[in-house]
C-alpha cells in the first residue's frame, strides 16, 4: 500500500490509465485510512518486473507533472 502524492497535478484515474496503458494495473486502497493505493502479485515475479514496474511509476507520474512522489 503506498500512500497517493500530494502534488496538485496528481489524479488517481489518470494515474491508473497511464499505469494500465504500460501494462500494470493497481487498486485503490480501500484498507488504509489515508489516500492510497495498492500493488499485488498473483504468479512469480522477478527483478526485472519489479524494474519494469517502478519505471511505469516513474514515466507516469512524469507524464502527469508530479514532481514528488511524496504524500
């Protein structure tokens, strides 16, 4: 679960569609308090998915102007 960027230039949807558009599809997190999302597995992974996946992260949240991730 990861907590959702504060920038002003963050949007979950439009997040989630550049992040499906790269092949990765997260949740919305519905556990936490704070606004957050959430990356499972189902299957074996490696460490290039996990490479593969943070850059998704990283070119989406660029693509959107965020400018930190933090929350």
């Amino acid at each position: 679960t990861f907590r959702l960027p504060r920038d002003p230039n963050f949007s979950f949807a439009a997040f989630y569609a550049l992040l499906a558009e790269r092949g990765f599809l997260i949740y919305p997190g519905k556990l936490a308090t704070a606004p957050s999302f959430r990356i499972g597995c189902i299957g074996a992974i490696d460490e290039g998915d996990i490479a593969r996946a943070l850059a998704a992260v990283r070119d989406s949240l660029g693509a959107l102007g965020v400018a930190s991730g933090a929350p």
